[in-house]
C-alpha cells in the first residue's frame, strides 16, 4: 500500500475519506537527509494497520519515485543534492 497520487489535493484527499472501504487517510510524515539533515515533510494516505516503519516507507517511496531522493538498503536517506554521492 505504498502506492500514492502524485499529488494529494484536497479533492483526491476528500475522495478517499469518504470512500467507506478505503482504509486511508492524510498522514503528514518527515524524512531527513541523513548527509545534510535537510528535511521534506508531505502528506500521505496511511491506514492504521500500517506500523510506522510501513508509513515512513511510503513517504520514501515517493520521494525516491518522484523528487530525486534516494534511499539505502542500510536504512540512509538523501536529498537530492545528496542522492548518488559517496561522501
């Protein structure tokens, strides 16, 4: 379930809400550059059954995906500026 809308609108947002077998609902989730400390903060669709490490996985998801972020098999995020660098 990590799967987002590029874009949360409040019409997109409204539409999954009031979707009654839709378990979702607008989290607002921080991820931090673990090189620069930069921090992207966005809101996502969660469900409760997700843990947090679910959760937070999809806000990487979608930084990966969509902003030029990247992520680790150690567990590291980077922005941008950061992604692909070996310092």
């Amino acid at each position: 379930m990590t799967d987002q809308p590029n874009t949360l609108t409040p019409d997109v947002v409204n539409a999954i809400v009031r979707d009654m077998d839709d378990p979702r609902y607008p989290s607002q989730i921080t991820v931090f550059c673990d090189h620069c400390g930069v921090e992207n903060t966005g809101e996502y669709m969660v469900s409760a059954e997700m843990r947090s490490r679910e959760r937070l996985a999809v806000a990487r998801q979608h930084l990966v995906n969509n902003e030029g972020w990247e992520h680790t098999d150690d567990g590291d995020d980077f922005c941008p500026t950061h992604a692909g660098s070996s310092e």
